[in-house]
C-alpha cells in the first residue's frame, strides 16, 4: 500500500513536458508541463547572466499567466521553475552559494524559520553540474517543494514559507537578476 509519500513523489514524477512554445538561447522550453492532473502552463522565460556569461535558462509555470510577483509569490498554488543549465562550466559550490545569497534576500529575518530546509535544497547541487542538466523545482501544495534534477526526484523542502522564499529567490524586489524576473513575468 503507499502512503502520501509515495503518491506526491509518484504524481511529481509525471511531469512531462508537451509542445515547444519559446525558444531561450537555444533552449526550447516547453509550454506545458503536466504534473500528475495539473498542468502548469508557462508565463515566461529568460537567461540567467553573470560576467557575461550565460549561466541557465530560467523559466516560470504556473495555472494561469500573472505578471504580479507578490502575487504568485504568496500563492497556495500548484506552480514550478526549470532550471536549464547552458554554462559549460559552472561549480556545484558556487550554485549553492548565490542560492544562499537568494534565499537571503527572498526571506529577510524569516529565513532563520526555513533553515533546515534551505539546507535540504542546496544540497541538490552537491552533486557535479553539467551543461544540459534541468532542474525543476516543483511546488505542490500541502506537501511542499519537489526538486528535480534531469526528472529524478532529488528533495523535498516542506512548507508555504520555504516556497515564498524560493520563488522570491526570482521574482522579490531583490531578484537574482531584474531582466530574468522580467522575463519570467511574461513582460
């Protein structure tokens, strides 16, 4: 028999993506992703850019197009992001750094509340980066954030608050980058 475990993980792990709809420095991200009976549609893309180099594709899901970050920040509401990596070289350590960095200024003073599972997340890039590699972070409500990396199941980060602060890590008045958050808004 499985239990609620099992099912959540089962359910993620139908995350399939259909049709093509934008092409992002050469990645085509899909317009579609079905995740058990949800399908998150995608409210846009872009390039995560450091010292001139393109880092990952950044792209946002969610049931219906917002352009209101706060908004989808706060929702209650089955929504992901796929990462897709297109640096040739970018370091397990330096991932989880600027995550860090992100989580900071996403949760402020809360992020003391979300330690263990910041801690959880990040460990997700332990393992070896490579070019190609996608991850999807995945919010279900009432279990919490399913992390994927190339569709295996890697973590989940329980709670709301864990995922307000990892979507802020994109969309807070602080972003990783204004032009991804931008892009990602549908803007």
């Amino acid at each position: 028999m499985l239990n609620k475990l099992s099912l959540g993980v089962l359910g993620a792990l139908m995350v399939t993506s259909r049709c093509n709809a934008i092409e992002v420095a050469g990645i085509n991200m899909p317009d579609v992703l079905e995740m058990g009976q949800s399908k998150l549609i995608l409210n846009g893309a872009g390039v995560r850019d450091k010292f001139f180099f393109k880092v990952y594709v950044g792209a946002l899901y969610l049931e219906q197009k917002r352009s209101d970050p706060v908004k989808i920040i706060e929702a209650n509401e089955p929504m992901a992001i796929r990462l897709h990596i297109i640096a040739s070289k970018i370091s397990s350590e330096v991932m989880a750094k600027t995550s860090k960095e992100g989580f900071k200024k996403a949760a402020g003073r809360d992020i003391v509340s979300i330690e263990a599972q910041i801690d959880r997340f990040l460990s997700v890039f332990k393992n070896r980066i490579r070019k190609h590699d996608i991850y999807d972070l995945i919010y279900v409500p009432g279990r919490g954030t399913e992390v994927y990396k190339n569709k295996e199941y890697r973590s989940l980060a329980k709670g709301l608050p864990f995922k307000k602060a990892l979507f802020g890590i994109w969309l807070c008045d602080k972003p990783a980058q204004k032009k991804l958050k931008t892009k990602m808004l549908g803007k």
